[in-house]
C-alpha cells in the first residue's frame, strides 16, 4: 500500500513474549513526531519498562522512512513543549528516557533519518539500518541550536568530527557513511531487517536481565564520563552472589539453556 493511503496515527505500542515493539506510524508524514506523540512515546518506554516478561524494545517505523524529526510545521505555528507536568515532555526529554531504559534498545532502521529522528535512533542501544537509509540534521539550516543532551548523545557516540560535519556543516550521510562514522552498526537489505533484528532480539532476551540492566548501566556512565565506580563495583559483587550467576553457572555445566529470573 503506498504511503500516502496507509493510515497515521500516533506511535503503536505491540508486546509479544519478551519483545516490546514501539513504531512510529505517520508514513505520509514521513513518521514525523508531532507534539501529542512525545507523551504517546514517552508512556510506551515506561510501560514496556514495568513489563517484568518484556526483555528487549526494539524501535521502527512503518513505510519507507524511520523518521522524519519532529514536525517543523509545529515549530512554525509555536508548539514548542516548555516542559511541566501540565504540559507534553520536551523532545529531548524523550529521547533520554528512552537512552536511560534499563531494557537494551534496537532501532530498526527502515528508511532513512533526519532532525531529531536521528538523536532518537542514536539513544537506542544498537542500530540496524537498511541499504539505502540516508540521514541528515537540518539544525543550522533551521536556524536552531540543537538541545544540550542531543549534541551530547552525538559526540559520545560519534565523535567530535563526526558531531560537527553533522551539526555545523549539515552534510548528507549515506547507510556506508553510517556505517563508517558508528551511526548504524550493521546494513542490511530491506527484506532482510526484520530477520536480522529478530536474531539480536534472541541473542538479548536469553542473557540474565540483572546482569544486562546493571552492565548497559555502567557502560553509559563510562561513556558519560560519570561512572560512580564503588557503586559499579558494589553491583558487580552482588551479581557474583546473585540467584542468576548460580543458575547461568549451573547450566553452563549441564550444558542447557539458562533459565534466568533476574534475581
């Protein structure tokens, strides 16, 4: 069905077994994020957070594009969320909580990615694209200074060179250029996305949740720069003691499958 026939709604939220899918579903609108939607997204982070059988978020887009950033048609008209409890979270907002979830995050990347579409998918733990994705800030063209926690993300996971083509020269980068500067961690063809991330999917969900949640919680703060590290090595002793070492070391031995609680 082409695009512009396929229904918009705000972003679908869809748990099944340990997968939680959320997806942005505006094709027409190249998946744009309209104000509404930011609250929409930021109560489906924590609803598949507070699922305790959920184990993975996988992030996409229906259509041929992941996301078009937030709706510049908004900007113009001023709705512009200030923040509050009255009032929708800011976009930076939600792209922090969903880089701050204690479930590992994969963005499918089925098209390409521009304005804070980008920083979305860069807050996922990994990213899987599709050959042909393209990306793109439009920031200085927009005569906008991007949000401090955005240029962060940026820099932290691509460097300061990377960072700065992107921001300040507003270069055009194809899926290899993705994939040489860190943006995307794989390429893949179209019809082989869904299959790929159902793979890493399987690879995430068997690992012990205790041991995942404490593990991406140290490697951020490492890239941060804020690692408390008697607070890393406490949660690192307690894991040792912890009922899913001893059932991870046991099925090592009997040579099976884990069955891992998170306890």
């Amino acid at each position: 069905m082409p695009a512009a026939d396929q229904p918009s709604t705000p972003p679908v939220l869809t748990i099944e077994g340990a997968r939680a899918t959320v997806r942005l579903n505006r094709p027409a609108q190249h998946n744009r994020i309209e104000p509404d939607d930011l609250r929409v997204l930021m109560d489906h982070f924590s609803a598949a957070a507070a699922d305790p059988a959920v184990r993975v978020l996988v992030l996409t887009g229906t259509g041929r594009t992941f996301c078009a950033g937030y709706d510049i048609g908004a900007l113009a008209r001023g709705r512009v969320p200030v923040g509050g409890a009255d009032s929708p979270p800011l976009f930076g907002d939600v792209v922090d909580r969903l880089e701050d979830l204690t479930l590992p995050t994969i963005v499918a990347l089925n098209g390409g990615v521009f304005g804070g579409g980008t920083d979305l998918a860069l807050a996922c733990d990994f990213r899987i694209g599709v050959e042909g994705a393209r990306m793109f800030m439009p920031a200085a063209r927009l005569g906008l200074q991007y949000y401090t926690t955005g240029q962060r993300r940026y820099v932290e996971r691509l460097g300061l060179g990377a960072a700065k083509r992107l921001f300040l020269a507003g270069e055009t980068l194809d899926a290899q250029a993705m994939r040489d500067i860190g943006y995307l961690d794989e390429i893949v063809p179209a019809e082989g996305l869904e299959a790929r991330v159902d793979g890493l999917v399987g690879q995430l969900a068997v690992g012990s949740p205790r041991a995942i949640v404490g593990m991406k919680r140290t490697l951020n703060s490492i890239a941060r720069g804020t690692l408390d590290r008697a607070a890393a090595d406490a949660a690192y002793a307690q894991s040792i003691q912890s009922a899913d070492a001893a059932e991870g070391v046991r099925a090592w031995h009997e040579k099976r499958p884990p069955n891992f609680t998170g306890n």
